[in-house]
C-alpha cells in the first residue's frame, strides 16, 4: 500500500514556555507498507478454542520525505537525524 500526503500529529508553533500547544495534523508527505498477516483458530476440545496470530510488516518513509517536525523544532543533530528532518527510508512510527 502506499500512501500520499500522510498524516501526522505536530504542535502548532509559538507556544509560550511551559504551555503545552494544540495539536495540529501536518502533511508528512509519501511512504510505503508492506506486510503479511496470519491468524489460526484451533478447536481443542468443545468449549476450548485456541487462537494464534501473527503479523510482519515493512513500513517506511519514500525518498525524499521531510518531517517538519523535526526540521522546525530543530531537535536533530546531524548524526542521529538530519538537521533538515529528512526521514528518506526512515521505518514509520508505531501507530496503534
């Protein structure tokens, strides 16, 4: 599956010292996922079921994607992440 123009939570920039901004969703740009998913039910005995799942995904960000939010805050480094929140082949968050 690929995605365009996907979406993220990022803080609304300004915000005094000590107050927590409103969240505002941003446009990340393109990214990509992949993956499989399996699941089995197994009746052991009537009144005794047996479930199993299993899932494995490969999710990441396209070439060329910036997050604003690291760009804006500047909270990279260079060595860690890109000072320009470049996140090009970066996995994508956890999201629930």
């Amino acid at each position: 599956m690929n995605w365009a123009n996907r979406h993220v939570t990022c803080s609304a920039d300004g915000a005094a010292a000590g107050i927590t901004p409103p969240g505002v969703i941003c446009n990340i740009g393109k990214s990509s996922v992949r993956g499989v998913e399996l699941s089995a039910v197994w009746i052991a005995a009537p009144g005794l079921n047996l479930n199993a799942g299993f899932s494995l995904n490969d999710a990441h960000y396209a070439n060329g994607v910036q997050d604003q939010r690291l760009r804006d805050f500047k909270v990279c480094d260079g060595v860690v992440c890109a000072i320009n929140g470049d996140v090009s082949g970066n996995q994508l968050e956890r999201q629930s």
